[in-house]
C-alpha cells in the first residue's frame, strides 16, 4: 500500500477519471476510512483489479465530506452521538442508516454502482441492499464480527424479557443479512462455518479472506526517538468493553506497585468507549508516569512505537465473540518482528502459533508473569520476534487474501482473469519509509535478532 495521496476540498472534489469495469460501493459504519486497515486494503486491491471504489462511512476528526484518496471516491457523514442504552444504539443505527441511504443516492447519481459490500456491524445494510436490489446491484456482507455473540460478550446470558427480545433480534438482522447477500466474506475459518451452520449459506457462497497485514509496509523501522524506559509494552487497537483494556492497567499496577519494576512504561494506541475510564483508573492508580495513552493512530505512529516496543499486548478475554475472532493487533504486532503476551483463545492461537506466549484468560498475574519471562530473557524475545516475523509475511500476508478477495467480485461479475494479470509483483523492498526512516534490513538475521532485543538503531 502507497502512501495516500490526498485531494479534497470542503466543497466537491474533482472527479476522477472514468475507470473500467464494475462500480462497488463499501458501506462502513463503526470506523472512518481509511482509519479501518482492513477496509483500506480492500479498496486498494479492487483498484489495482481494475474496479472503481466508492466507501461511505462516517468522518473522522477534521475529514471532509468528501476525499478522492489513492484511488477510491470517500463519502462521509457527521457520526451520530456516542450511544448509551438500548435507545441510544437505536438512534444510533438509524441515524447512521438514513445517512448511508441518502449518500447512497448522491453516489448513484454521479456514477451508478453494481455491487454493494456491507461491513458489519451493525447488520441492517441488508436492507439497504434489498431496496437497490430492483436496480440490478448485487450484495456482498463482510462479516468483521458476530454480533449475536458480541452481545453476548458485554452482557452475558439475557435474564429479562426485554434482553431476550434484543438478542433475538440481532439474530434476525444477522439471518436477513445472510438471506439477502449474493455472496458472503468471512475473516476465518470459524467465521465461515457459522455463515454455512447458522447462516444456511452454501459453502460455494462464503469465501474466506483473512485481514493480514500487508507485510511488505508493516515492517520494524529504527526508532527515531529516545527510548522513555528500559523496556516497552504497547497495545493497539479498540478499547472497548470486549476489549480487556482494563486489565493492562491492572497489569501495569501489578508490575510497578507490587513487583517494583519502574523500567517498564506501557503505550495503548487507539480509542474507543472505555478510554476515558481508562484514563481515570490509570491516574487513580498513581500510573500516570508510566502509562501512556496517545489516542487514534496512524500507519507512521503504530510503526514508530510498534518498532519500540519490547512486548505487545492482547488482554482480550475468552468470551463467545473473542475466542472465534481474528484479532488484528496479533498478526499487526508479529509484522514488527513483536513478541506478545495473549489469553489463549481458538483463532488467536490460529494467527501467532508459536510465536505467542499465552496464558488462561482472565488471570492477570499469569499475564503480568509472561510479560516478565519476555522481558527478563532477551534470547526468547529474539525468537519469538523473528519467529513472528517470518510466520506473518509467510501465512498470514494480505497480498494472497486480496487475490482470495477480488476473486469474490470476479466470480460474482464473471470476470475471467489471465494468470500473469493477478501476479502478485516483487519489488525491491526500499530502505527507507515515506517519513525517511530506515527500515531494518530483514534478510539480515544477525541484525534483525539484534534489534528483537535492544530495539535500537545499530
């Protein structure tokens, strides 16, 4: 993936030239793009298969309406309030609905669309679908979660009538959605076997389409900043309440209060519900001096304290949602030659095999002890971190999941493809990135074990 190039304007954008070939439109509604990595990726391998792209989803800070990026036409709208209580959720979803179907039509008018890919949550794009149906668009879902068990996640077994009522309609919208699609992506095995058990899709219709970091980006950098402490712990991703953040502060309470160990600082990247609890409890707990919350993340500050950091962190817990669940932070940390620490669970075993030290979910000491063990034995982080490297940019890249994924939108065309067009090209990995820091040299294993262990320039 190339830097993005950026053009907008607070009034319309230029158009872009006419592309070849089909129109998809990519509906997202709980990240802005391209901040949603996967997404991103998506667009970019249907540009380079010759599609035109146009994603609506809500703006992030200072966005504009509209962007013409890399490629892809963004349409974005003001995001609805932070949602509390089933009434909040409500308006949420309407809201965010009838601005996705008002884009919709400005993006028919300008240029007419043949496919729809709804990105859940939350699943009521089927509808939207449905109602474009009469014109000739296909419907694509990508599944990115489950939501009858995310619900069950943050609020257990429904005990009330009225918490029956909400899960059985979020198995209604999930089962509409599965009807309606022509075709259904699903982020791992296991996301698949529910589309065909519980979803009653044939297995012909659901393809398989990890979200892999692109590998040939995500790669460890030399820091360019001084080291804050002798050892570094970092998170990234969604700090919500499935997420287990709260207990990396537990953690960090553990490590410094009762085991004395003020050489460690902890960085989380990212926002979501939880993050201002986050901060409180952290002040509250005297951590200020050693956690550090740094808010939304780009590409050039997740390579930054990504390639800083000694150990990173996966707190999610076991629960129906997260143990089925490909976490992208896993394969992200591994890119960055990053030993982790995580709760064992099905589909993060899948990502990091033996590159990962996990222990049960929930005890916290177990995690504080690993963290330790890492930390304490610079040879294991050397292991484990080029182990990691090699098992992601080996088994987990995106450059095969985005054959895997345009070929969803070939067969759903009939496009039929010559071999030497879906090559995958090699290029010379470059020394520098698009901030001119220098990439670590990778087929230097000497160099790159080295780095593993002090996270230093040579």
């Amino acid at each position: 993936m190339t830097t993005p190039t950026r053009t907008d304007s607070p009034a319309r954008p230029a158009e872009p030239p006419d592309a070849p070939g089909q129109h998809i439109l990519i509906i997202v509604q709980n990240l802005p793009v391209p901040l949603d990595r996967r997404v991103w990726l998506e667009c970019q391998a249907l540009v380079a298969a010759g599609y035109r792209v146009s994603v609506i989803c809500p703006k992030g800070p200072d966005d504009p309406p509209e962007q013409w990026l890399d490629g892809v036409h963004l349409y974005k709208y003001r995001p609805a309030p932070e949602a509390r209580g089933l009434a909040g959720f409500l308006l949420e979803f309407s809201y965010s609905w009838l601005r996705t179907a008002w884009l919709s039509r400005t993006v028919w008018r300008r240029h007419r669309f043949t496919a729809i890919q709804a990105c859940n949550p939350p699943d009521t794009y089927w509808l939207l679908a449905w109602l474009w149906r009469h014109r000739g668009v296909r419907f694509v879902f990508d599944q990115h979660d489950l939501n009858p068990e995310l619900f069950l996640s943050r609020f257990g077994v429904p005990r009330s009538a009225r918490e029956r009522a909400e899960l059985a309609g979020l198995r209604w919208l999930e089962r509409m959605t599965y009807k309606i699609a022509d075709r259904v992506i699903a982020t791992n095995e296991s996301y698949r076997r529910i589309a065909i058990d519980r979803g009653r899709r044939q297995s012909s219709d659901v393809t398989v389409v990890r979200s892999g970091p692109d590998t040939r980006v995500m790669r460890p950098v030399y820091p360019t900043g001084r080291r804050r402490t002798r050892f570094n712990l970092v998170y990234l991703g969604i700090m919500g309440p499935q997420d287990g953040t709260e207990l990396i502060i537990d953690v960090m309470d553990d490590l410094v209060h009762r085991r004395g160990r003020q050489d460690i600082h902890a960085t989380l990247l990212g926002f979501g519900d939880c993050l201002a609890a986050l901060r409180r409890r952290t002040t509250e707990l005297g951590l200020d001096d050693y956690v550090t919350f740094t808010g939304r993340a780009d590409r050039s500050m997740i390579a930054e304290h990504l390639s800083a950091a000694d150990v990173g962190l996966s707190p999610d817990l076991k629960t129906p949602l997260n143990d089925v669940s490909t976490m992208n932070k896993t394969m992200e940390y591994m890119a960055y030659a990053l030993p982790s620490v995580a709760f064992d669970l099905v589909e993060t075993r899948v990502s990091g095999g033996e590159s990962v030290r996990y222990v049960e979910s929930g005890d916290g000491k177990a995690f504080a002890d690993q963290i330790l063990v890492l930390l304490d034995d610079p040879e294991l982080r050397a292991d484990l971190g080029v182990r990691a490297r090699r098992r992601v940019s080996a088994a987990l890249d995106w450059r095969p999941q985005s054959l895997a994924y345009v070929g969803v939108y070939d067969r759903l065309f009939g496009v039929s493809r010559p071999a030497d067009e879906v090559r995958d090209e090699i290029h010379p990995a470059p020394s520098f990135d698009e901030l001119g820091r220098r990439y670590v040299d990778l087929t230097d294993e000497t160099e790159l074990r080295r780095f593993v262990r002090e996270r230093t320039a040579p």
